[in-house]
C-alpha cells in the first residue's frame, strides 16, 4: 500500500457515494460532484476533505440517486479532470 492509498480509501470510504475521489500524482487530489460534475482540486487528502465538507455543506449532493458502487466509483466511471 503506498504513502497515499489509506488516505484516499478514508476519503472514498466517506464521501464516495457522493464524489468521484480520485489522487493521479503527487500533491494532486481530485473530487467530482456526481451530480453536477463540478470537480474541487487539492494538494494534500486534508485540504480536500475541507473542500469537499464546505462544497457538501452548501449544495449537499443526493446520495441515492447516485448510489450503487459502495462508496466506490465504478472501474470505468468517466471521471474526467476538467474543472
């Protein structure tokens, strides 16, 4: 398991049923509303919780129409990172 895995498996574990969580290099972090689309960039796992929580507060994001992946996106979700 690498430095970040643990991370980015917490912020899934939490948030996933909302957001398309993805980390595709250092010092990038990466949600996605699924909703909306709307995509929130970070540099560490810490700073993008605080998005995602501040993003989640003011427009929360429906969980059940979008559910069904566990808190897990699907292998092939279309997760872009266009923002």
């Amino acid at each position: 398991m690498g430095d970040y895995d643990a991370d980015l498996a917490e912020l899934r574990h939490h948030w996933g049923s909302a957001y398309l969580i993805e980390h595709p290099g250092p010092d990038v972090w990466i949600a996605q509303r699924k909703d909306s689309r709307e995509t929130l960039r970070a540099d560490s796992p810490g700073e993008l919780l605080e998005k995602i929580r501040a993003d989640y507060a003011t427009h929360p994001v429906s969980r059940h129409k979008h559910g069904g992946h566990g808190g897990q996106p699907p292998e092939r979700s279309g997760f872009t990172f266009e923002g």
